[in-house]
C-alpha cells in the first residue's frame, strides 16, 4: 500500500495517555476501541477499514514516535500500553518476530483476544502453526486466526472486490464471534474452520497456485508438445523426405488446427471418463462405500478445469477454421484448379455424397461447439449457483456425453473412409485424428453398457445404498422390489 494513500495526520498518543474516548467526539461513547501491533502494510490498511467502518483504533508499535504515516484518526502508542487498551487485538506481525510478545504476556492474558493475520512463504516452514504458536507464547489469551487469506491491497478495497470471505478459526466460541462481529461490520462474510488446529489449513490456503489447474495444464501442454511433434514428423518431414517437397508452412495454420482440435476431443472425454471408471468400480465393488483411490478423487476433482480447457481448444479450431478462406495457399490452390480445369475445358458434377458428408460434418460440428459453450457457461459458479442440482446435473452430465457424441461424430465424418485406406497409414502410423478417436469412443461405449437397463439398475441400488456384500440387507432388499 502506499503510504501517501494515507494520511499522515495520525495522533500520536504517549504510553501512559492513551484515551479511550478522545475529547470533542461526540460519538465516541460509543465506538469501541481496537488495537493494531505492527503499523505496516497490512496493519494500516486493516486500520483504515476499520476506522471507516466507525472503530477506534489504537497502534501498538516500536516506534511509536516515528513510524510511516497511519490512518486519519489513529493513535499510537508502545505495545504494551496499547494492549492495556483493548480487548480485541490485531498481531500484524511477521511470525519471525513474534518473540517479543512474550515479554507482554501480563498485558495480554484474561479476555484478550489476539488474531493472528500471518502467513509464512513457503509450507511446512515451522512445525506449527504461527497461531498456535502465538497461543503457546500468550496461553493466557485467546487467540482467533483470521483476515490472513485477505491482502492489504483487497482490504483497501473492501468486499467490493473478489475478497469477500473471512476464514476464521480458534479455541474459543466467544472470541470467534468478537472477531466474526467486527469482519461482519466491514463488510466481508464469515466462514468458520473450527478450532485452532485449522489454523495451517488457512496458513497454507494464500500460497496455493491454482492447485486444482496444475495436472489439467500439464495434460494440455503434453498432449499440445505430443500431437505436434506426430502431425510435423507425419505431413512435413514425411513429405520432405519422400517427394523432397518443402510444406513446412503448413505448420502454422493446417497443423495446428489439426492439434487443437484433438486436444479438445481427447480432453472433453478425459472429463467424462473417471465418471465412467467410478461407476464400474462400484459395479465391481458391489457398494458405493469404499473410498475411490486417490488418484480417481483427484482426478474427478480437475474435471471443471479439464473442460474449460478442452472448451479453450476448441475455440481455437473454431477461430482457426474461419480463417481458412482467406489463407494464401487456399486461394491458390482453388485459382490453380480452376484455372487448369477451365484450360482443360473440363466440367465438374456435384457430388451428392460429398456434399452431404461435408454438411454433416459441419453441422455436427457446430452442434457440438454449442453444446460445449452451453457446459462452459453453466459451470461459471455465478450461473451453476442458478441452477437446481437437477438442472445442473443434467446439463453437465446429459448434454455433456451428447457434447462428446457429437464431436467425436464430427472426427469420424472428417475421418470418413480414409479409415480403411492404407495410404493413409505414413511410416505405418495412423493419422492422428484416428488416434485421438480411441478415448472418446471407449467413453461412449462404456457409457452406452452403463445405460443398459440391466447394468443402470444396479449402479442405481448400489448409489441408493445397497450393499452386495450385506447378506441380510440383501434378502431385506428383494423383499422390498
Ligand atoms: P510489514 O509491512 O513488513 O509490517 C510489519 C510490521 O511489523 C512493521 O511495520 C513493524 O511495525 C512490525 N515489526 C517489524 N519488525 C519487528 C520486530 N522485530 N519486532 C516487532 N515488530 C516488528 O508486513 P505486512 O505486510 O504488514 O504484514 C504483517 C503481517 O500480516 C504478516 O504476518 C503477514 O504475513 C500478514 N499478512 C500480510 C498481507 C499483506 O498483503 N501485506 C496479507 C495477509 C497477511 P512497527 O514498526 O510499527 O513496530
């Protein structure tokens, strides 16, 4: 933050004066006084909001005479007689120098309630918690963590911002709720992690980096690096090599939305298929309360990002598709055509079967680029939250797999009979597109056995609780249908 922000007409009160109620404040009976230790970035902002809100606020600093300039309204004063002055009382601190604050101890036991807004850079850097190491350095008061997952620069901003939540957590109930009250009163939502053991949950919870992306971008850039490698190895050095003919243009445009394109195929049914794995493994299983391995957990956790991803994809081979009129070796092929058959005085018959196969290949494809918007759209947390779980579920899981139908359709239309042509197979290898079929295709597969009445039955009985381990429940079971 910077210091200009703030006004530096901050009172300075002397450690034996400092005064509840200011003289010529005609609320002042009223508003209650809270304390700051540390008077740096977080602490003034966190004073600025507060005194906004209608607080007082009184500093606790080592320099009470000469640090940076505070908040309009302010005071100042030594720790010790800050802490004296309040109940509530804000360590805006670095964990490295919390020592010090044992040397307070008397000050600070009885009803004080100390929270703990710090965070470390790195995980596992102490064995515990800088909260509770605070409350083995303080046992006498009570300390609360809270305000450590907002920044300075959000505070200044308020809840208006994307910060709108307080995560809290503490050994004592009241104390929560003296804490709670004030975050209330700035604006902010409150969700309580229960007791003080939380407080590394939170600690850890500012040094995440979109956790829940990390394995969904590493499959992207690997699948991206992969198919790129196979389509330029395929097209442009096969050729190379064979007719000595040099198409390495081709690279920036034909080759990559070759990629795009199956990265998005592959990736939209990667979404769909721990769904499909998970529903086998309770057939299997026989009861749906066995933990799935984590590795299926994690990976059904990613599908949301999985999907916006492939849905990225496939907006690139939309945009890359639109170009194709107006590239320069399009046009130049069509004139070089035209040109030799108008030279040969030759005519050309429209072929029925083709046009069909090319209407239809893209119009599937259009329905499934605008099925996979819609799921793009619902799975927003503003539009989801809209939405009935029913609703929700039936257009992520429903129109979803009619998504992943419709697309891979599309592959196959564009594949047509060059399936079955071997001078397709370059170097024994098959085209790519035919590679990126094999995912989805063994998703809708395994998904059309999970529809079959048989199997969808007992998927349903075991998803409602059945048990075929459970004998008695069993016989109790047949008895019922
Ligand atoms: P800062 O700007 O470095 O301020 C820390 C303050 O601590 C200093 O201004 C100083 O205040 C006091 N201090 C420094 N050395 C000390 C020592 N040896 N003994 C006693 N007091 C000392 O840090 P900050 O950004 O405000 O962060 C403060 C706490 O808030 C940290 O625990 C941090 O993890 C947490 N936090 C910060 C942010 C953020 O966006 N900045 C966000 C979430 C949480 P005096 O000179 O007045 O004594």
């Amino acid at each position: 933050m910077s210091a200009d922000r703030l006004s530096n007409m901050s009172k300075e009160v002397k450690p034996e004066s400092v005064s509840l109620c200011p003289l010529g404040t005609a609320a002042a009976p009223e508003q209650e006084l809270l304390c700051i230790f540390g008077t740096g970035d977080f602490g003034r902002s966190l004073g600025q909001r507060l005194l906004q809100t209608g607080y007082k606020i009184v500093y606790g600093s080592r320099r009470p005479h000469s640090c940076a300039p505070l908040p309009q309204g302010a005071q100042v004063t030594s720790h010790a007689a800050a802490a004296q002055s309040a109940t509530l009382v804000f360590v805006c601190i670095h964990r490295e120098h919390y020592d010090f604050l044992e040397t307070l101890a008397p000050q600070l036991k009885g009803k004080k309630v100390l929270v703990d807004v710090s965070n470390n850079l790195k995980k596992d850097l102490y064995p515990e918690a800088n909260a509770e190491y605070l409350q083995r350095l303080i046992p006498g008061a009570h300390v609360v963590k809270a305000f450590n997952t907002l920044s300075a620069w959000g505070l200044q901003n308020g809840p208006s911002d994307a910060s709108r939540q307080v995560y809290l957590c503490g050994n004592s109930a009241e104390a929560k709720q003296g804490v709670a009250t004030v975050a209330t009163k700035l604006g902010f939502t409150v969700l309580d992690r229960g007791s003080l053991s939380a407080a590394r949950e939170l600690e850890d919870f500012p040094l995440q980096l979109f956790p829940e992306w990390r394995l969904p971008l590493r499959l992207a850039i690997g699948l991206t690096a992969f198919f790129f490698f196979y389509v330029v190895m395929r097209d442009v050095v096969y050729t190379y090599v064979g007719q000595g003919k040099d198409i390495s243009f081709r690279i920036m445009v034909s080759m990559a939305n070759k990629v795009f394109p199956i990265v998005s195929l592959i990736m939209l049914s990667l979404c769909y298929l721990p769904g499909v794995i998970a529903a086998f493994l309770q057939l299997y299983r026989g009861t749906k309360y066995k933990r799935f391995p984590d590795w299926l957990d994690r990976w059904m956790l990613c599908r949301k990002q999985l999907g916006l991803l492939a849905l990225g994809f496939a907006f690139l081979h939309v945009l890359y598709t639109l170009i194709i009129p107006i590239r320069h070796y399009v046009r130049f092929k069509i004139a070089a055509s035209t040109i030799s058959k108008f030279k040969a005085n030759q005519t050309m018959e429209l072929d029925n079967t083709l046009a069909w196969r090319t209407d239809s290949y893209f119009s599937v494809g259009i329905l499934g680029f605008g099925l996979y918007v819609l799921l793009g759209i619902t799975s927003l947390p503003s539009v989801s939250n809209a939405l009935s779980w029913r609703e929700f579920s039936f257009i992520q899981s429903k129109l979803g797999y009619l998504t992943l139908f419709f697309c891979t359709f599309h592959t196959y239309l564009y594949g047509w009979n060059k399936f079955l042509s071997p001078s397709y197979y370059k170097w024994y290898t098959p085209p790519a597109y035919m590679l990126c079929l094999v995912v989805p295709t063994v998703v809708i597969v395994l998904k059309l056995l999970i529809l079959l009445p048989c199997v969808d039955r007992s998927l349903t009985r075991i998803r409602r609780g059945w048990e075929r381990t459970d004998p008695e429940d069993d016989s109790k079971n047949l008895l019922l249908t």
